[in-house]
C-alpha cells in the first residue's frame, strides 16, 4: 500500500530509450498522457514494454509549467 494518493493506471504507450535515462509515456484517459523519465536501467530491470499495463504514481511537492 501506497500513501500517494496521485496514482493514475494506464498502459504504456510508448518507451524511448536513451543512454543513461528513458522516458515512459502512458496513456491514462483518451486524451490524457503522463510522461516519465525513469534511469533506462529501471526500465530494463521492470521489462516496461508497450502495451504494459501500469500505475503512474506522482509523488511532487510541485509541478510548474509557464508559457506566456
């Protein structure tokens, strides 16, 4: 059990890998996606593919995004 209470199931709609990091897109909602960056060596030890079904969990103080 978690005390997050930000957590949002989906499947993974895509996984690109870099050198050292990968970014995690899932597909939460029809028109929603949440994007994680996660060590690439996470990804490996999970096995996370497309199609995966998986729990975004945002565990934040804050989150800030400005355009102006």
């Amino acid at each position: 059990m978690l005390s997050a209470r930000n957590q949002f199931t989906g499947k993974i709609k895509a996984v690109k890998l870099g050198a050292v990091m990968a970014e995690v897109i899932i597909k939460v909602a029809p028109k929603i996606e949440v994007v994680s960056l996660i060590s690439r060596t996470s990804v490996e030890n999970m096995k996370l593919k497309k199609g995966d079904k998986v729990t975004a969990i945002i565990k934040s103080t804050e989150v800030m995004v400005s355009k102006e």
